[in-house]
C-alpha cells in the first residue's frame, strides 16, 4: 500500500506546466488503476463477495441445520430418543423450544423397496403413500417458481415401475425439468405416461417445497425423518 502511494507521488512530481493534457490525464488514469488493482480492501471485499456467491440460496439456508447421521439404520423410535437428547443438552440448537416436533415421510426410495414382491403383486401399489404412489413429487426452487428437482439438477425421478397390467411392468422417467413451470413439467410428465395403470389411476404430480421456502419455513424445532415402511430411518434426520 505504501509502495503504491509513493508511485503516485513520483507520477505527479512528473506533471509539469509543460506536460500536455492528454499525457496528464494518462498519467493520472495509471495512477487510479495502480490504486484500484492494489488495493488490499476492496480485495477482501471482493473475496467475500464471491465466496457468498459460491453458496446458491438453498445452501445458505442449510449450512446451520443439524444432521443425525448415527440415526441411519434405527427405528424410529430409537432416532427419536437420540434427537431427543441433543435437545436436552443444548436446546438452543433447536431455537429453545419446550420439545421437539417430528414430521415423517415415507421414504419414496429404491433401495426401500421389495421389488420382487411389488412386481409380483401390484396391489402393494394401493399401500404405498396412502394409496398416492402415482403422483410424482416436481421440487421447486426456494422462490417455488422453477423446478430443480432433489439434486438441484432439474432431474425428476419415479421411483417405481409403472404397472399397465399385472405382469406387465414398464419403466418411465427420469425427466429433465430444468427451467421448467410446475404445469409445464407435470405435463409433459403426464405425456410421456399417458396409459393408466392396472388400478386406473393416471400418473400425476404434487410440488414439493424446498426448506426456507415460503411454504415451508424453517422450522429449527422440527425434524424430518424420512423413514421406510417398517419405520427405519433411510435418510439423515436434520432439523429445520
């Protein structure tokens, strides 16, 4: 920074009544560009700046979550007794509320199903998600306008078979939804599988909203536990 500054001197000792306008005024613009390029503040400023916009705004949103990973694999049950120690200990974590607020979800997952036995008997079908396997979930952008799917990728996944008759299975998706409206990607969903299924149900589609977003907050209380369907968690529990 000195160093700089006494570049900037030397250039305007330079300057003489002799010096003609343009060549002043190309010393002086030397002079601000020295100044701007080396300056250690802006630098940091800058640094910062693109170290905030390496982080997307779901990722912001997610960097202070707890994670459970040891959860992996129990009961239910079982998880719950461990989160509910982690609350005991330090219930600021938690934003200090008097308990904590499960919400499970059934995992919709490949390796939590039997495919066998599904293929074997599609009734199963009617048990899974309260009768509601045939909708496929589009997951928005934190401003629920885009579809970007769970990886963030715009990918939409089923992850079933679609069941035509009994015995005759045929897969459908994945979809690439990238940049695309929630009706726009759902229709074209719907056009790629437009055959019901054995029990005449049309495939369809539900949103699903990303944590931080305007319908669903976050909720530092809460803990979401993706579990299968003997109750086992699948999926790290976080709260939020």
């Amino acid at each position: 920074r000195r160093t700089t500054l006494q570049l900037l001197i030397r250039i305007m000792k330079s300057i003489t009544k002799k010096t003609s306008v343009a060549l002043t005024l190309a010393l002086l613009a030397a002079a601000y560009l020295t100044l701007w390029t080396n300056d250690p503040v802006r630098e940091a400023a800058s640094g910062v700046q693109q170290r905030q916009l390496a982080y997307s705004a779901e990722e912001r949103e997610l960097i202070t979550k707890l994670v459970f990973a040891e959860c992996v694999g129990m009961h239910f049950n079982q998880c719950k007794n461990v989160i509910d120690a982690a609350h005991a200990a330090n219930p600021a974590a938690f934003d200090n509320v008097p308990y904590v607020t499960y919400h499970t979800v059934k995992a919709r997952d490949q390796t939590t199903l039997d495919h066998a036995a599904l293929e074997a008997d599609p009734d199963m079908l009617l048990t899974i998600d309260n009768g509601d396997y045939m909708l496929v979930g589009l997951r928005t952008d934190l401003n629920e306008t885009y579809i970007v799917g769970i990886e963030g990728d715009g990918i939409v996944t089923y992850p079933y078979k679609w069941c035509l008759d009994y015995g005759n299975w045929v897969p459908i998706g994945p979809w690439d939804c990238s940049g695309m409206l929630y009706d726009e990607c759902c229709d074209s969903i719907k056009a790629d599988v437009p055959e019901p299924d054995v029990h005449g149900n049309y495939i369809d589609c539900y949103e699903s909203f990303p944590r931080g977003s305007r319908n669903n907050p976050l909720d530092y209380g809460r803990v979401v536990m993706h579990i299968s369907q003997i109750n086992k968690v699948v999926h790290p529990p976080i709260n939020g």
